[in-house]
C-alpha cells in the first residue's frame, strides 16, 4: 500500500519537518560497541551436554530421551496433565484450534493486541477471525469485550487469548465467559511460561494452550513449542498429526490429514538444559523491569501494568506507555513513521526506537493490533463498548484501547544478559527525550 494518501494535511508536513534520526539530543552518548538486544538468549552449557547425548546416541529426529524429558519437566513445572513437544509455538496453537473443532466458515474470538502468530493458526484451518480489543489494565483481551462480543456472534466456539510480555490476561474471567457460552479456550502462554495468576501457572487455563521456545523467549531452544493439556485422548491426537497422521500399520497408512510439527531430540536437547533456569531468567527479567519502573518514576510513562494482587508476570519484555497529554506529534503509515517535537518534556515512541536504534540499542514497537493489519481490515473488531467495526481505514479516530497501546507504547531492550552500566545508557537516552 503506497503512503500517499495515508497521511492527513498536517501530518504530511510532519514528513518534511519531523526528525527523522536527528540525535543531537544524545550526541555525548557513544553507541554500545556491540549490540544490547530486546531479548536474546541466555545460554548455560547444559545445553551442549543434551544435544551431544542425541548426537552420540544417534537420536537426531523427532523420536528420543530429550523430548520425552522436556515433556516430562514442562508437565512438572506448569502443573498440566500432558505436554506434546512441537517444531514451534505457532505449530501448538493450529493443533490447539484443530482440537477445538474450528473448521472452514467458522468463527473464532482473538486477542486483538498480539502477534499475528496467535491468529494465523485460525485462517490456516479456515476459520474466520474476528478480534477483540484490550483493557488498561492487562494490555490484554478485555472480558467485557468478549461478552459483546458474544452477543452479537452467539455462535462462536473458539476462544484464542493471549499473555502479553510475559502478563497473564483475566484469565478466569475469560474463562467463565468461555464456559458460559460452551466456547474452547485456547490460551496462548507462548510470552509467559512461567507467570502466575492466582497462584496457577499460565499454560494450564484453556482445554488447549501454547507456549513457545522461539530465539527470543525467556527459556529457548532456538526454535520449538508445545501443546499442553490435560485431555489424554487430545495429547495423543496432537501427537498424532504431529508426525503426519500415521496410522499404526506396517506401512505409510493415512486416513486424516497430518502436519510435519514434531519437535527433534536435538531441539528438545537445548529446552532440557534451558528448564532448570526458568526461575533464574525471570528473577532477572523482573530485576530489569523495577529498575526501568524506579527509573522513570518522575517521568510522564508507565510501565507495561499488571494488577499485582492476582498476577505475577515472567516479566519476559519491560515496555513503556508515554502518557497522552505529553505525546509530541506522531504519525505512521504501514511502513514508515515520522514525529515532531513542538516543546521540552514531550516524545513520542518514534523518537526513542530512532535514538535508542541509534546508539545499537534494541527496542520494538508494541504489536501493531490485529484489526489495524492490512491483512485483517475487513475482519470484524469488538470493543468493550460493544462497537463492532467490519472495517478499518487508515487509523483514523481510532479509540480502541490495542490502537492506543500501540501508538504510545514502547518496548525497551529487557536482555536479562545487559549489565547494570549498559542499562543506565538506556536510561539516559529514554530520560534525554523528554529534557
């Protein structure tokens, strides 16, 4: 889609008048001589000893001792019945929604602020998606939301929430809601293995859930995922399609379609290694988030919220909300974004993804809501006033609380691998902003 037209009158001159990387403001600040990454990950060496045991065994494919003991220490860690190792997060959710019983024309209920990972799994089984907006509070799917959105699509049957940055959405209240209207819950926990919510791990509140092992996240296997229920009879079916539905014959017998999603013993080696420090990369994470929370506490942000009375966060990504009354002007297209700073104690997120990318600091904007995609425009989008819109043009008056997220949130480099000193810069660069 060309820009030209995207924009208003005035938020075209932001174009020829923003600042596009002028950073002048941090000049005195040098760039990390190596990168400081949003979240890379952290490896211990145990790793290594598990992946040479299937090397050495010869157990290199999607059958050996390193899945059947990830499966078994994730089971033990999250509290579920039964864990399928998988080729990746993604893999887990399209099983999950398979096992749902989501088929071509129907329709499934998504959290709108996620990534798109959450909602493809749908549209690759044929479902028809429809997304739901956020709440303050979480930053993730609103329970009232979900119950307009109910009443205007009585008969949907698929629920996908998602976990936020490591942040537990209401998930007892969704899933009452779920259970109300005899609606599957699928929980997406691929950002949150390891969060708590009133006092029971996330990954264990859906008939189905996900979580991931992806390069970035809190325990890695540089790839790999899992489906976890407690459905025995699920289990072994999502293990079945996992290695192409084949039926226990002599020979290649198939009598359903199957996926090639199985995770290998070598992928399964890293995870084992990774598990035991699970507590560990959160302690750090958290660490890293208090001392971004103390930082900023005179400055006009919050940090990603989480009501602490319920919920306790792995904490997995620290991310800043630039309060509304002190946005500098700010302006996107799909590709591109631009800003203008028309007085001091004011930015924007524009301003520090450019300065801080600037000084090889790595930061990411929230997840562009599903609805505002170009791929999704026409999907239906419920909020918690009950609005439903059949399309989106251009973000124009869009009020939605994803919309508003994602236009003055900001995720900041939350490596649990950046030292103290290298934290401070970052700091400093987010503070200059608004000097």
């Amino acid at each position: 889609m060309s820009n030209e037209g995207i924009y208003k009158p005035e938020e075209r001159a932001l174009t020829d008048a923003g600042n596009r990387v002028d950073d002048s403001i941090i000049r005195d600040i040098p760039a990390f001589q190596k990168p400081v990454w949003l979240s890379s990950p952290t490896m211990h060496g145990e790793e290594l000893k598990y992946m040479r045991e299937a090397y050495e065994t010869n157990w290199m494919s999607t059958i050996g001792k390193n899945i059947n003991e990830v499966e078994r220490m994730v089971c033990e860690k999250v509290g579920c019945g039964y864990a399928v190792g998988l080729n990746c997060g993604t893999s887990a959710i399209q099983l999950a929604v398979r096992l749902a019983g989501i088929q071509r024309g129907d329709r499934a209920f998504c959290s709108d602020l996620t990534f798109c990972a959450t909602v493809n799994p749908v549209s690759y089984e044929g479902g028809e998606l429809v997304f739901i907006d956020s709440e303050y509070e979480t930053w993730n799917m609103d329970p009232r939301a979900l119950e307009k959105a109910f009443a205007r699509y009585p008969d949907t049957k698929v629920v996908v929430v998602a976990n936020l940055y490591g942040t537990p959405a209401r998930l007892d209240e969704i899933r009452a809601i779920c259970d109300a209207h005899r609606a599957v819950l699928v929980e997406d926990a691929a950002e949150s293995l390891g969060a708590v919510y009133k006092g029971r791990q996330t990954g264990t509140f859906g008939t189905y859930n996900a979580i991931s092992f992806n390069g970035n996240k809190i325990i890695t296997g540089s790839t790999g995922g899992m489906l976890l229920t407690d459905d025995v009879n699920a289990a072994n079916k999502a293990r079945k399609w996992s290695t192409q539905a084949r039926e226990n014959a002599p020979w290649y017998q198939h009598e359903e379609l199957g996926y090639n999603f199985r995770m290998s013993n070598v992928i399964a080696g890293v995870v084992r290694g990774q598990l035991p420090y699970l507590e560990e990369h959160i302690r750090q994470k958290k660490a890293i988030y208090m001392r971004y929370k103390e930082a900023f506490r005179d400055l006009p942000v919050t940090m990603n919220p989480y009501p602490e009375e319920i919920m306790e966060p792995n904490f997995w990504l620290s991310c800043i909300l630039v309060d509304r009354e002190a946005m500098c002007r700010q302006a996107r297209s799909d590709l591109e974004e631009v800003y203008f700073k028309s007085r001091r104690g004011e930015s924007c997120p524009a301003e520090m993804y450019q300065l801080l990318m600037a000084r090889n600091a790595q930061c990411r904007p929230i997840w562009k809501p599903m609805h505002m995609q170009p791929i999704f425009r026409a999907n239906p989008f419920v909020t918690a006033c009950g609005e439903v819109r059949d399309t989106y043009v251009g973000g124009r008056g869009d009020a939605s609380v994803s919309a508003d997220v994602f236009e003055r949130g900001l995720c900041l480099p939350s490596d649990n691998k950046m030292t103290p000193e290298e934290q401070d810069v970052i700091i400093r660069i987010v503070r200059r902003c608004f000097e």
